[in-house]
C-alpha cells in the first residue's frame, strides 16, 4: 500500500542502498566529444578502407540477414581469424564484442569472494574497473620508473596473492613498450591460475605470445581487430585450449558478435594486404612522430612498440587544453596514475595529421 502523503510522489529505493558501494565508487569510462578535432586519443587507425572493398562491403550488409539472429558460433569469421593472425590449430577461439566484453567473461568466470585479479600499474584502465564491478579484489603490482616489467615484484605478488587471474598487456596500455618475454614466461610459469597475454597492438609490435600457447596451459592470448582500422566493428578474440574456453563459453551471452560485424570482419581480413599496409605506414609515421617530439625541447617521448607514443612534459593540463584549443585532442594521462604524471598520450595519425599535432603542440608550450 502507498503511504506517500497526498499529492506527493513516491520515490523508492535510493541507488546507494541498492547499489554496490564500490560501484557508486566508481567513475564511468568517459569517452570526451571529439567533434571538430583531430581525434588522436584513443589508438585509432587514421586510414579509411580503398573505395572497392567499401563497395563490397555495402553489397555485404544490403543483403544481410539482420531479421535473423546471428551465428553464435561465426564458425566463418574464426576460419577466417585463424588465417589472418595464424592461431595454431590446437588451440580454440572465443570471439567478443571487443576484447572489453571478454576481459569480463573471464573476470565473471573466476570471480568469488576474495579471489583476485593481479595486473601491473599503470596499464589498461578496464583490467581494475572489471575486477570491481565483478567483486574481485585487484592488485597492481608497479612498474619500474622507466615502465618495464619488475618480474621480482610480480613473482612476490604471485606467491602472496595466488591469482586467479592475470592480465599483462603487450605491449603495455599507455606505456607502448613490451615487456620482456623471458619474464613474462617466468610469470606464466608461477601463476596458480590463468594468465592472459593482450595484444591489441600486435600489428605494430612484431611479437607475439600465440605460438607459446602450446607450451603453457595455463595462458590464453587476446586480440582485437579495433587497432587494424576496424573499431568500429566491435570484435575481440580469446585464443587458447579447449577446455578453458568450454568452460569460458558458458558465461558468454548467446548472439553477442552481431551479422554485420562478422559479416564485415570476414570481408576485410580477406584483404589482409591492405591493413598490413596501413600498419607499416603507421609504424613509418611513429618513428618520424617521435623524431619531432623528441627534437621539442622539455618533451621526453618514451620508446613504443604500439600505435601511439607517451611523452611527459611540464604543465602537461595546460598544454592538453591548449592542444584541444588548436583543434587537436589527446589523451591527458596526468591524473591517472602517479607514474604518469606530466604525461601526455598521442595516436600515431596521418603524416598530415601528426605534423598539425606537433605544430599545436610546439605553439601551446609556448603559449
């Protein structure tokens, strides 16, 4: 029965005494309006598809059967990923809607009171935020002042905490560098659970954890198309042994890869030719993006091995909002971490794209 006074509205159940109290905690990803800007701020590729494959690609989705469920097993799109990045025959794959949705399969999988999910600090942001919003507890072990692996730490952290998960992205998410493989097998070698090895920058690193799945049972290797030009798409992979990803594939929800994006994806990874073009001619634009950086006095760019550089500078707030004044935005990582501040972060762009971004950089640090 309604005992609200007359004329006065019920308002029921308040969000903090129904919502988790690390949720309510938490920020919400912010993803900031980019019209008007050169976007360089979240590790797009800058290169648009050649005029023919888009017309495929329209012929594709005008007959597409978007009335209909999509295959929930895309058993073309794996072929097709298993050809494009060589996953080794004895391995399975479990396909995503990007690599986000697949770091919480796994997280949801092994979550129980106290269990925990180990990573490195500072890394990729959603590693922490889906241990939370899963009820596992995270620990981040922290990178050395240069941001390389300090695999003594991480063992110590291993052999106290007993993970059941963990997460080392290579390379690293917003560092740009790779780890050393040895100590990332040492690690691999320790953990009492599953370890994770995410190569959403691959195309741009030339290393890879995939042919070590056979050697180590305990690790499965993540991927996603986002980095190659097609994030729009939504797509991630889990490769690994088939009787982690039987059980994983419980906790995936049916029907999450929709009919265009295997559609589109199968079509694309056809012309592997063109992405691996534009993945040179970025590699080509990040040598010559940092040569600039580095040749600005103040600025210190630090080595990558992904699509974007990290650099630190001095009154890193007030040159990010001069950048964004100039018509260019970056990702300001200064208040993310403490290893990172004064550091700014910059997709690797078109050649015309990086020199507007160098020009506004140079005019709002002398502003």
């Amino acid at each position: 029965m309604d005992t609200a006074p007359a004329g006065k509205i019920s308002r029921g159940p308040l969000p903090e005494r129904v919502i988790r109290p690390e949720i309510r905690a938490l920020s919400a990803y912010h993803v900031p309006d980019s019209r008007g800007l050169i976007k360089l701020d979240a590790m797009e590729n800058p290169y648009g598809l050649p005029p023919a494959l888009r017309e495929e690609i329209a012929g594709l989705v005008a007959q597409a059967p978007i009335n209909l469920y999509p295959d929930p097993a895309a058993p073309a799109l794996k072929a097709r990923l298993r050809e494009a990045m060589d996953i080794p025959d004895a391995m399975d794959l479990m396909l995503g809607n990007g690599s986000d949705e697949l770091i919480q399969v796994l997280a949801l999988a092994v979550a129980r009171p106290g269990t925990v999910l180990l990573g490195v600090e500072p890394s990729f942001v959603m590693y922490r935020m889906i241990a939370t919003v899963t009820g596992m507890d995270y620990v981040g072990v922290p990178l050395r002042p240069d941001f390389t692996l300090d695999a003594e730490a991480m063992l110590e952290a291993i052999g106290r905490h007993r993970p059941a998960l963990i997460f080392l992205a290579y390379p690293n998410n917003p560092t740009g560098n790779l780890f050393d493989a040895h100590d990332i097998s040492r690690i691999i070698q320790a953990a009492p659970g599953l370890v994770v090895v995410d190569e959403a920058y691959h195309a741009f690193a030339g290393a890879s954890f995939l042919p070590q799945l056979q050697r180590f049972p305990n690790l499965l290797v993540m991927r996603t198309v986002s980095k190659l030009g097609l994030a729009g798409l939504r797509l991630g992979l889990l490769a690994g042994a088939g009787e982690w990803l039987e059980q994983l594939e419980k906790v995936r929800l049916p029907y999450n890869v929709n009919v265009l994006t295997q559609l589109v994806a199968e079509k694309v990874l056809q012309h592997g030719d063109v992405l691996q073009r534009q993945a040179e001619a970025i590699k080509s634009q990040r040598a010559e993006l940092k040569r600039r950086l580095e040749a600005i006095s103040g600025v210190e760019a630090f080595p990558s091995d992904a699509n974007f550089i990290l650099f630190r500078l001095r009154h890193a707030d007030e040159v990010f909002a001069g950048l964004r004044e100039r018509g260019v935005l970056v990702k300001n990582l200064s208040h993310a971490h403490a290893a990172l501040k004064d550091c700014l972060r910059v997709t690797v762009g078109t050649a015309e794209q990086n020199v507007k971004f160098i020009s506004a950089l140079e005019q709002s640090i002398i502003a």
